[in-house]
C-alpha cells in the first residue's frame, strides 16, 4: 500500500467542519514527525506506513452502525482467508468498542480455534441450532480476552448437517429463524444490541451455505490476489444472485476484501488493479499483505489482534475494520433497516417474501 492511500481516520465523514481534539491534533503532529520513504527503500517504507497506522488507530473508538450488520463470508475457493478474515475482522471491531458475534458455520471448526472457542465434541453448537432447534443464546460463549466478542461454535458434528437438513421444511431459514429470535431475545431482555454478526462459511455453496445467505443482508467476499482468484467468482455471484431471487432479496455483495497481498509482484497489482476495476464500490482500500503473524496466530488461540496486535496484518485488518465501520454509519440503502424493530436486528418477514 502507498503512503498516500493511508487514510488519518482522525475526524469521521460528517464531522469535517469541526476543530480536531488536542489528541487528534496530537496524533497529527507524530504522523508528521514521520519521515517519509520511497519505493528504493521498500522496508523503510513499510516500517514508517506501520508506524503512521500505529498512531492513527491506537486507542480509537469505532461508530456503531445504523443498525446490526449481518454479514455472510463466502467463497467457494478454499484458502482465501475466509476464516482468518472473519475473526480478525470482529475482533478489530471489538477491540474498538463494538458487539461483535461470529458464527461458525463450517464443521472445520477454524474459527472457534482462533477466537479460543470450546468446540469438542458435545458442546452446544451451531449443529444443534440447525438441526436439533436449540436457541443460539444456549450455545453463544464469550471470548475470555475480548470484551464483546461472541461466538457461536462449530464442531465436527456440523459435518453431517448438510445431509440431514436435506429432509427437514423450510431448510433453507433455520440459521435466519434462530439469529432472528436471537437478536429479538436480547432486545427484550434489555441486553446490549450486537452491531455486527458474522457468518464464517464452508468452502463450497451446499446448504450450510446457503443457510448463512439467507441469514445475512450483506455479503463480504475474500480474494486471494493469485491467479486462480476470480476464477469461481462469476459461480458465487451467480448463486448469490439466485438465492436473492428465490430466497433473500435484501442480499447483496457489500464488501470485498483483498488478502494475502504481496504488493512486491506484478500478479497481485494485476489481481488487485482487476477487482477494483470490476467492483470498483464493494473493495475496500486496505488490503490485507501475507503475513507469518497471522498464519501463525490461531495455532496459539488468537486472533493476530490479541497476538501482535502491533504487526503489519493487525494493523491492516483493524484498517479493514475501520472502512466497514464508516460505511455502516452512512446513510445508504445498502444498509437499511436489517430487521423489525431499531435494536432486533431481525429482518421483517415481508423481506423474504
């Protein structure tokens, strides 16, 4: 990323016109302090960017959005960074003052890993939720380290649910029905509101997927910036749009995310230059570099937020974050009402009709 894409995120959007606080005005007197680098000295470079983003995001307090964002995040393709971007992802905008709710929704498990989630064999799970009709309240857990942050697990028995809801009515809402039911219960029992849900997919397009777009209003698409990255997209686009006309018509794709970004190669500026060609509305302008920290991060437990909080994959999901965080608060009709009531977050049931 070029030094001038990096955004200050010291005054939001709509509060242009107003004097900045002696903190901000205090954060842009260290960016200044800041030497700038060129491309002759790609390390330096990287190292004075990372310390700008240190100081822009340390301590900062995202806006909640409008009203609960739910976000389905799908790619056909394994290895994308599905998993990896869900939980980075939630936990930035948990770290920044939000309520954040993952659902694991892949029998992998991987995201129950990551956010330190009991999920052996026989603990309450999203398995029970679709199959078994137990309430999402007796199976969401809270992570141990951040405030906040709500996960409902995955675990190995998950892996059968896609042949026994074959059976079952209306198959295709159960994960819609429980999170709606959810949201609402908590709304009733005076709970704070969850301002973004996110549902981590498997890596194919079967019912458990399917389930989470039809649970979902926005989906948030991961590409890897390699050859093969835009191969199965036109599939993907091509069954989301089925499913808003048969099933969700409120589905969208909101949001794609670039990851495992070497800018060093000509093949990721090339992937990269092509998605934002293509989507030039839905791609963020963060995109996430490869990196060990976050490789190495769900192997201990952690998201790289709570791992290296200060490495370069941290710094860019919590940007990532940031970007998602503005557009809830922005008067759009992409982002309207997700449900029947201000703090449900529940969609009305004339939306799926």
């Amino acid at each position: 990323m070029d030094q001038d894409d990096v955004d200050t995120g010291l005054r939001p959007y709509s509060d242009v016109t107003k004097p900045l606080s002696p903190d901000d005005e205090r954060r842009l007197a260290l960016i200044d302090a800041i030497p700038v680098m060129d491309e002759s000295t790609p390390l330096a470079a990287q190292l004075a960017v990372d310390a700008r983003r240190r100081i822009e995001l340390a301590g900062q307090k995202f806006p909640p959005p409008l009203q609960t964002r739910v976000f389905t995040v799908a790619n056909q393709k394994g290895g994308v960074g599905k998993t990896t971007t869900s939980v980075n992802l939630a936990a930035a905008l948990a770290t920044s003052g939000l309520r954040v709710l993952v659902i694991d929704n892949d029998p992998q498990g991987n995201a129950s890993t990551a956010l330190g989630i009991e999920h052996q064999s026989g603990v309450p799970s999203t398995y029970d939720v679709l199959i078994n009709d137990v309430g999402l309240e007796e199976v969401v857990q809270e992570s141990a380290v951040i405030p906040g942050l709500y996960c409902a697990p995955a675990t190995i028995d998950l892996s059968g649910a896609e042949i026994e809801l074959v059976s079952m009515v209306a198959r295709e809402n159960r994960l819609r029905n429980a999170l709606a039911s959810y949201l609402k219960g908590r709304s009733q029992r005076g709970e704070p509101r969850i301002d973004y849900v996110f549902v981590d997919c498997p890596p194919s397009l079967g019912l458990l997927t399917v389930n989470a777009f039809v649970t979902a209003r926005e989906v948030l698409i991961p590409i890897q910036c390699e050859y093969y990255a835009l191969e199965g997209l036109s599939q993907l686009l091509n069954n989301i749009n089925l499913i808003r006309a048969h099933l969700n018509p409120a589905l969208h794709v909101s949001t794609i995310l670039l990851t495992m970004f070497d800018g060093r190669t000509n093949l990721a500026q090339q992937v990269a230059e092509e998605v934002r060609e293509h989507f030039p509305d839905q791609t963020l302008r963060t995109a996430v570099p490869r990196s060990v920290r976050i490789s190495e991060a769900p192997s201990y437990g952690q998201t790289v937020l709570t791992y290296d909080g200060g490495s370069t994959g941290a710094l860019a999901y919590l940007e990532a974050a940031r970007e998602i965080a503005r557009r809830g608060v922005e008067p759009r009709n992409d982002y309207a009402q997700v449900g029947s009531g201000s703090d449900s977050g529940t969609r009305n049931e004339g939306d799926q009709q």
